[in-house]
C-alpha cells in the first residue's frame, strides 16, 4: 500500500547508511539499544548522530529520510548489518570464526575484500529461533521524532542471516530460515503498527543465488528465497509500503564482483515479491540495465540508484540529471523513485 509515495513525482531518497562520525566514537555491541540508552553518553552521541543524519537530508531536499544506521558499530567491512539483528534473535548465540575461502570474490590474501571475510564472526543456532530485544520501533521512534518526513527504516532479510549462521539446532536448514522469517516477521508488524511509513527488506539473496561464488546462497533455489521474502512481508503492506533494496555488495566501500553483473535473469523473480518499491543499484553500472528492468517490472514502482557509493568522487548534477533522464525513457515518471546505489 502506498502511503508516502503514492502521489510524490520524483521522489528523492537515499538507500540507508551514512558515514559514522569521528565523533561518535560510543558503541552498541550486544546491549539491547532499550538499555544502551540508559548510558548517558552513549544516548548522548546516538541522538547527536540521527538529528545530522536528519539535517542533512533535509538541508538535500530529500522527501524520505533514513536515520543513517546509526545503530550499526564501527567494525571491518559493515559487519553490524549482518550482526544487529543476529545478535539479538533467541536461538542465536555464541561466536563463529568464518574461514574465508581461498579466492572468495576472485580475492586472496592482501585484499580488502578478503579481509572482511576473514573477520567476519557470527553467532550459531543453538535453540529454536524466536524473536528478541531487535527494538526496532524504538530505532524508528528516536529518528521520526526529530523530523517531520518520513523516516524509512531498513533491515537485512532473514535468508542473508540464515545463510550465514552455523546451525547447531535444525535438522533441515530451511527450518531455520523460516523461524527467523516469522520472528523477522513479528517484529515487521509492529513496526508498522507504530506508524512507521516505509520498511525496507535489504539485499534479499535472490540476484546473487545464480552465482555460485556467492557463499551460502547455492544451497538453495531461487523461489525459496522469493518464498522466505514473502512470508516476511506477510501482512505488512496492508499497513505500511513494502520497499525491496538489491545491490551487489558493498563491503569497506568495495565492490564484491570485479566487472559489473547485471539482474536481467533475477527480474522475473524479483517480480513475484510482494512489495510496492523495487530500488536498483544503476550508477555504477550507467543504468545498463534499465531498459530491461523498465520491461520487465512493469506493476511497482522502481528506485534507481543515480550516485555510486563505492567511488570517492563526487557526481555533478549534470551526471545525475543526465542518468534520471535516460531513466524516464524506460520507466514512466509516476512510477520512478530517485535514490543511491
């Protein structure tokens, strides 16, 4: 159900994250965020950090803010994404030491995509999975208080946290990948519940199963993942807007893959997800795929990415302008939604 961008032309908004601060130096860990902001330094810098997150974006003129991700730590490579939510779910405890595979992303030893491999420590499935202190609506409430826009709020799908926990509990690994959907699921709900406007499911594994260097995603056919999605997003979008992000990594700003890959065998089923918005990595890739995205995803609105978040230089105007136009020439307006990579 639209409900921020139903009669918005254009909107502008960004994926999510935003740089942390050299100031905000506090960090979460595994506390509860409830409890975290009982520590008056921590609640201190973690307000500091939303309210410019905030400013910011609408200083920018953006219509749909985000809260920059302020919960995730400084840790190698984004590991916060995977390990917030990890982190929390009963079920999941404990530390896993990955073992990063030799050539992993067409990587070895000395490159920073390696490096974030190699670090990269996750909990184990102990137990069965049960929803825990995620707080979700807390995060959202905190950001939406101190703006006026809507406040987007993000989170990584079920399947990417399934496919990258030991699993020491389920006979069938399907069966933990659905109790993490349904515990993501409640927590989903009452989000929505509390009035936040837009939910965004981040990076379900669907684009990447066909790649068999993907870690994970090979042990499982594509509409299993189009399934686990939409046994999250049950329900959600008779109260909120349902928005799907895609991309193709972004670990330590690096790319994953060397030359850019394209989601023209993934569409069709990135068409069967039961969300309003699809968003598109497009920038890095000069929109080689819009043509066949604009044909292809023809009944949800489409956000494409117009600034390249793994390269330092700026965009120009002129640059952004130039690729919402080429754009507008395979997506109609009403239907096109302005964002990052």
């Amino acid at each position: 159900m639209f409900k921020v961008t139903k009669d918005l032309k254009l909107p502008a908004t960004i994926t999510g994250s935003l740089p942390r601060p050299a100031w905000y130096t506090e960090t979460l860990g595994s506390r509860s965020f409830r409890d975290a902001l009982g520590d008056a330094r921590f609640r201190e810098q973690y307000t500091d950090a939303v309210g410019s997150y905030l400013r910011d974006q609408e200083r920018a003129g953006l219509d749909i803010v985000t809260d920059g991700d302020a919960r995730f730590d400084t840790d190698v490579g984004g590991m916060s994404w995977f390990q917030y939510p990890a982190r929390r779910f009963k079920g999941l405890a404990g530390a896993d030491y990955y073992r990063a595979p030799r050539g992993y992303g067409g990587t070895g030893k000395g490159d920073i995509i390696f490096e974030v491999m190699e670090s990269r420590v996750m909990p184990r499935c102990v137990g069965k999975i049960a929803r825990g202190p995620l707080h979700y609506t807390y995060l959202w409430k905190v950001a939406q208080a101190m703006t006026g826009r809507p406040v987007k709020f993000g989170t990584i799908t079920p399947e990417l946290i399934g496919t990258t926990v030991g699993n020491d509990h389920y006979g069938d690994p399907k069966d933990l990948l659905y109790d993490i959907s349904a515990a993501m699921r409640e927590e989903l709900l009452e989000l929505a519940k509390a009035g936040c406007l837009i939910l965004q499911m981040e990076e379900p594994n669907i684009h990447l199963a066909g790649i068999q260097r993907h870690g994970g995603a090979g042990r499982f056919d594509v509409e299993f993942f189009v399934e686990i999605f939409n046994n999250t997003v049950k329900g959600l979008r008779d109260l909120t807007e349902v928005w799907c992000h895609t991309c193709w990594g972004n670990p330590a700003q690096q790319r994953l893959f060397a030359p850019p890959q394209s989601y023209t065998d993934a569409l069709p089923h990135l068409n069967k997800l039961d969300v309003d918005v699809l968003t598109f990595e497009c920038a890095t890739t000069d929109g080689m795929d819009l043509e066949v995205i604009g044909k292809i995803i023809t009944d949800k609105k489409i956000a494409v990415g117009v600034v390249d978040h793994r390269n330092l230089q700026v965009e120009r105007p002129e640059q952004v302008a130039a690729l919402i136009k080429k754009a507008l020439r395979h997506i109609p307006a009403e239907r096109l939604i302005v964002s990052s990579d």
